[in-house]
C-alpha cells in the first residue's frame, strides 16, 4: 500500500492541473474499490493527498478542489470506523480545510455537515475510541508513516498523549475557525453545527474540556465576532462583490447587517450552552469568571445600536436565567453579577428620559426592548431578594421610571391594536416587576415603603407628562401640570391606564401594611395624600375624568383605613394633617 500511495503523495507538491486531477482520481478509485480494505498506516497518507487540495499553494482550482472533495465525501461517511482514531484528528482537520476554501461555497457549507457528522461518530463510538486510542497512537508513533496536516494538533499534543477530549477540542476549534468565515451562510452554518455539537454532546466532556472550550474556543469567538461586526463596512454588498447587481433583501444587503446577524447567533448559541451546562460547567474553578465575561458580552450587545443585536442579547439574557432546575451554591456571586448588569442595561437605555425637555432621543428605543428588559427581572430578583438594599431599590427605581418615560412613538398603533386592556405590555411587565418585589418572601420590610412610593411616582402619570418622573419623587407628589402634554390623546390614554392602576396597588400594599414600620418611618400615608391633592386639585381639568373620581374614592378610604393609625402613633402623622387639610381645601375650594 506504501509503494501505491507514496507516488500519489510525491505528486501533492505539483502545480500542473492536469497531474493533479489524474492524482485525485486515482485516490478517488482506489477508495471505491478498495477503501473498506485498506491498512490503518493507508489513511494519514490518504488524508495528506486530500489536505494538500486546500493548504499547498497555489491555491487549487474549482475543479481540483471538487475532485478532492468527493474523496473526503467518501471517506468521511463510508470509512471513519476503519480508520485510526488517531487520524481522526487529522481527518477533522482536512475537513476544516476543506470549508475554509474559497473556491467553492456549496462544498463550504457541505464540509461543515461532514463536521457534524463526525461529531456524531465521536458520540456515538466514545467508548471504542477512547479504549483504542492509547495503544493506536504508540503503533502510530512507531511506524514509519507520512503525515499531513495533524502537525498543527501534535505541536500541542503529543501522539501519545492524544485523547478523546483532545479531539472535541480539536473539533470545535476547527468549527469556530468556520464561525467567522467571510461568507454569511458558512458562519451561520458553522455556528449552528458548535452549538448543537456542544448541547447534544457536552455530557461526555470533562471538566477541563470544558475549561478549554469556554476560554479557548466560545470566549475568543464572541470576541472576534464582536469585533468584526464592529468594523464591517456598511456598503451594499451589491456592489463591493460584483458588477453585476446581486439581488439580496434589505436587511441583509451590507456587511455590517450580516455580521450583526452572525453576533445575534453567536451570542445566543453560548448563552444556551451556558443554559444547558450551566450544573456541569458550575463545578469548573473559574466558573464565576466565565459568568461574569459572558454578561459583560450581552451587556455589550443589548446596549448594540442594532435593534437586531441588543433584542437577541435581551432574548439571550433572559434564556440564559431561566430555571432550569439546578442550584449552585455561590448563586449570591453569580445572580449579583446579573442583577448590575440588568441595572446597567436598563439605565443606560433610559436615563435621557428622565429629564425635560429630553436630549439626545432621536431614536427610540422600541416597546419590544423595553418589555423584554422588565420581564427580565422578576427571574432576576427572588434570587437577590434577601440582599437588596435600599440603594438597590433606589436604582431600580430609576430604570422603571425611565422606562415608563420612554414615548411610545411610531409603536404606538401596533401597541393599541393588540390590546384587550389598556395597558400596553411594556407597561404590564412594569407593574409585574413591581409585584415581584412586593410579594417575594424574601423582601426585605424595610422595602414595602419603598415600593408603595414608586407606585404613587408611577401614579402621576395619570395626570402628569412622562418627563416630570425625574424629578424627585417628595417634589412631584402634589404637582399641578407644569406643562402641556405633546402626546396624542391615544398615547396620552395609555399612561393615565398605568397611573390610575398604580394608585390601587399603592393603596392596596398601604391597606395591607399600615402598621409596619417602614410604612410609617417613611410617612407613607402622608405622601398618599399629598399625591392625590394633585388630581384632587386639578378636577375637572384632569385629563381623563376618571383619575379625580378615582383618587376621591381613594382618600376616604386611605382616611378611613389609617385614622385608627395616626391616631396610635401621632408624631409619625403631624404631617399628613396638614397635607390632609390642604388636599380638602383644593378639592372643595380650589380655583379648578
């Protein structure tokens, strides 16, 4: 077999086309014919002819390349379990070199499911592999055999040392090498081959694998994506690749929108394998490293121009804190990373709607973002419940006020239309956020008053513009209209729902909790009544008639529930009897 093979090797280093097709065609005929007997030291030399196809310069032609290809076709589904487990690694790399090329897009995209396919072999025959490989790779070592292009694997791993693990390395390394090709549909092939590999087959990896893969190989990747999306050009692709004008939809005619497609499958990829080996991959050393660098990812990508890329990092955040059944012993570390980076997220999104006139807000952000992000915290908070401070309460407060002062804008028609309430989703995920603090067992008491507060700042709204909600909220409550309302009366209809409903959650946790000591350390009921004296006050002029009904019947009850309470503690109610009076005198006397 040597003196058949060498010949056809000898040949690899020729540059005439014609030679080297015969070459292949030769190789291609003796592997129908006489492949499935063939000797285990056959294969390297079989896999360097192939290899060469794609590494030995100049670069092969389409024809070459095709002739190659239909060797490694048959080589890869009709002849793995003959060959040497430790050539594997070297058919691998064929393989990766194979989609690589750019002479051919279909055989790219092939090569990548001939990487699957052997992935699934891994899987399937681990047992056999690893019992073999040990002693193949003495016998390899021994014999006198040519090699290919396995000398990148043995610069970092000796034939003995080869292992099972060494070749799921090698294998998805040689896949995100696909992961940032150049052509959209080989890096979104690619991408969905690593990550399925990585969830359907992680079971068999050992904590050092997967070591290896995170830092070695998903880390880097979102990276270099994250940077080649960065600097993508955005002219149409069109007209960079061809005189001939190419017809490609408009969101994917440049550069930049492909790779941006290619960082929304790459980070979701790596937060569900996070997800589905989150149990296994907690026990590594520097597992809380790796959590950290993953959220600073999504962080990144969420705060991402592209309403694309910052929606899927959303998506991808909140998949990736899902229950999914396991429970890590540092959670505080882990779940105190995510709750700063939601913060984070949030009020660096929101912030520019908290002040009036509003800067900087040509674009907005869309209903969808902002929905998606307030959902996420209820899946944040149980987890940090029994550590959130004041301070934190405080911050977030800041991002539902800032999200709830966000326009609704162009969204406005598709938000109304899809609606049996009247309050929008975004605004719905708000008030279950708010509920989430409330009824978590683990709340602290101290924050009851807290949250009953920004449900009266939040109640505002049903007479109030957005923008007012930054100013501090002692100054707001009791405000008349400081300014005229630019909002349509549809949009303007929607936010006095949101107020009005925030009025009875304040009410209700104040009925429920009027004894506590926050409720009355913090003068709770007094800033209720100071609240209601600005629709009281307004009446007629109120923007929907509704909210002064409303808060009418509110303060009798609010006077009804806490008069027994003022009347026990009195020097935590001197001020509400004056607010009291006042808030009356408007309503029975007040100019409105």
């Amino acid at each position: 077999t040597k003196s058949l093979l060498s010949p056809l090797v000898a040949m690899c280093d020729m540059t005439n086309e014609d030679v080297r097709l015969k070459q292949l065609e030769c190789l291609n005929e003796i592997l129908n014919s006489r492949g499935h007997t063939l000797p285990l030291a056959a294969w390297p030399p079989v896999l360097y002819i192939l290899g060469s196809v794609v590494t030995v310069e100049p670069v092969a032609s389409e024809l070459i390349v095709r002739q190659g290809f239909l060797s490694l076709q048959l080589l890869v589904n009709d002849f793995l379990p003959l060959i040497n487990a430790s050539c594997i690694a070297q058919c691998v790399e064929v393989t990766g070199g194979f989609g690589l090329q750019r002479a051919e897009l279909n055989i790219s995209l092939t090569a990548v499911g001939l990487l699957w396919h052997i992935s699934d072999y891994l899987y399937q025959n681990h047992d056999k592999i690893s019992s073999t490989m040990t002693e193949e790779g003495e016998e390899m070592r021994k014999q006198d055999i040519i090699s290919g292009p396995i000398v990148d694997l043995r610069q970092q791993t000796s034939v003995n040392d080869l292992s099972f693990d060494t070749l799921w390395i090698f294998l998805f390394q040689r896949v995100g090498d696909l992961c940032i090709d150049a052509r959209p549909p080989v890096r979104k092939s690619a991408g969905q081959t690593l990550f399925s590999t990585l969830s359907a087959h992680g079971d068999l990896l050992k904590p050092n694998t997967w070591n290896i893969v995170l830092w070695k190989v998903l880390f880097p990747l979102l990276e270099e994506v994250k940077c080649l999306s960065s600097t993508a050009p955005d002219e149409s692709v069109a007209k960079a690749t061809s005189a001939t004008p190419i017809l490609v939809h408009h969101s994917r005619n440049t550069a930049c929108k492909q790779w941006a497609e290619t960082q929304v499958g790459t980070i979701a990829g790596v937060a569900r394998v996070f997800q589905t080996w989150r149990s296994v991959l907690f026990g590594l050393d520097n597992f809380s490293g790796a959590w950290e660098l993953l959220l600073r990812h999504i962080e990144s990508a969420a705060l991402h121009p592209t309403t694309e890329v910052s929606s899927a990092a959303l998506s991808s955040f909140h998949e990736l804190l899902k229950d999914n059944g396991s429970r890590e012993g540092n959670e505080d570390v882990l779940w105190g990373v995510a709750w700063h980076t939601w913060y984070t997220i949030g009020h660096r999104i929101t912030h520019p709607y908290l002040s009036y006139p509003v800067e900087g807000t040509e674009e907005l952000p869309a209903q969808n973002f902002l929905t998606a992000l307030m959902r996420i915290f209820p899946l944040i908070y149980p987890r940090v419940a029994h550590k959130f401070t004041v301070e934190d309460m405080l911050h977030f407060s800041k991002v539902v006020r800032g999200v709830a002062a966000v326009p609704i804008g162009p969204d406005l028609p598709f938000v109304l239309s899809a609606q049996d309430s009247k309050l929008t989703p975004l605004q719905s995920s708000i008030l279950a956020a708010l509920q989430c603090v409330d009824e978590c067992p683990d709340t602290d008491s101290a924050l009851s008053a807290h949250t009953v507060m920004e449900y009266l700042v939040l109640g505002t709204l049903s007479y109030l513009p957005p923008p007012v909600l930054g100013t501090p909220a002692l100054d707001l409550l009791g405000k008349k209209l400081a300014h005229q309302s630019r909002m349509s009366k549809s949009e303007e209809s929607v936010y006095i729902a949101l107020g009005e409903q925030c009025i009875c959650n304040a009410v209700h946790i104040y009925t429920n909790r009027k004894s506590e000591d926050s409720i009355l350390t913090n003068h709770i009921m007094e800033n209720i009544v100071k609240m209601l004296r600005g629709p009281l006050g307004l009446k007629y002029s109120c923007p929907a008639q509704s909210t002064w009904l409303l808060c009418h019947k509110t303060l009798l009850s609010v006077i009804a529930e806490g008069i027994d309470t003022a009347c026990e503690h009195p020097a935590q109610f001197e001020g509400m009897w004056m607010e009291l009076g006042k808030c009356l005198e408007e309503f029975l006397f007040g100019d409105q």
